[in-house]
C-alpha cells in the first residue's frame, strides 16, 4: 500500500481501493477536496486536478511534484534539528510557519505532532503540539514517499481553491 506523505483527518486512505473502483479508468480525474491525496495516489498515474482551500496543503503537492528532493533535503534538516535541539526546535519551525506559511515547514510538523494530524486555529496558524514520545518520520523513509508519489502524480495539476 502507498504510503501517505501527509496525514489528514477524513482520510479515505483505508476505503480507496473500494472508491476507486467506481471510478472510470480513463479520462481526466478531479479531485477537490485533495487533503492527503488517499484517492489520487489509488488511482496512479494519470492526468487531473486536484484542489484545497489550503494554499500551504497545495504547496507540498507542488513540491512533492516539482521538487522531492527539496521538500526531503529540508525535512531532514528540521528533523535533524528536532533531534539535536528537541522541543524548542520544533516550536521555532512552528512559529516560523505561522509567520510565514512554508509549505516544507507545514510538512515538517504534521510529521512531527501528536498524532500527525494538522489542526489551525481560528486566526489560521497550526496549533498542533509536539509529540514527545516519537521522533518523526525518518529523513530516508520519507524521501523514498515523495519519490514515489512525486511519480504518481507527474500528470496532475493542483490548485489552492475551495
């Protein structure tokens, strides 16, 4: 089974295969509530769109389309920045990412957070705490994920939009 870049709640990750197979196998795929992206990467390669009213959300397709290795590189210098400096590191990136909304960053802590879940508050900054007993996805485990979907999804074109 692929194995999700990103966590998100109402994933469809477990049933893809079953709603997968209501869908036709040719022809353009859109996908608008993209989230963790369970249906897209069920489907394979092919050609479509897919959208979310998160820029940030939209800007990790991006990179893991465009650029893996970048989106890994910088993974692996906040993961290893957590490890070498623990909880304070994490809550710098967490501020950093409420100043200045960085994609890599909103991928950094939604694999480093109690239970991976991505959750904002009412002003839109990510409110989600560290996770103290797990140190994270690792750097390799990870890059081989984006690799991978960064495949799958070479034929879809993404949108931030409701």
């Amino acid at each position: 089974m692929l194995q999700p870049v990103i966590k998100w709640s109402g994933s469809k990750r477990k049933s893809a295969e079953f709603i997968t197979s209501f869908i036709p196998k040719t022809g353009t795929y859109f996908e608008p509530f993209l989230g963790g992206g369970s249906i897209l990467g069920a489907l394979g390669n092919r050609p479509g769109y897919a959208g979310d009213q998160i820029p940030e959300l939209i800007g990790i397709w991006d990179l893991v389309k465009s650029d893996p290795s970048f989106l890994a590189n910088s993974y692996e210098k906040s993961w290893n920045g957590l490890q070498r400096e623990g909880h304070t590191y994490y809550y710098k990136v967490r501020d950093r990412f409420n100043k200045k909304r960085n994609p890599e960053d909103l991928l950094f802590l939604s694999r480093t957070c109690v239970n991976g879940l991505i959750r904002f508050n009412t002003y839109g900054d990510f409110k989600n705490s560290l996770h103290h007993t797990r140190p994270g996805i690792h750097p390799e485990t990870l890059r081989s994920i984006l690799l991978e979907w960064s495949k799958i999804i070479s034929k879809t074109k993404f949108a931030a939009t409701d």
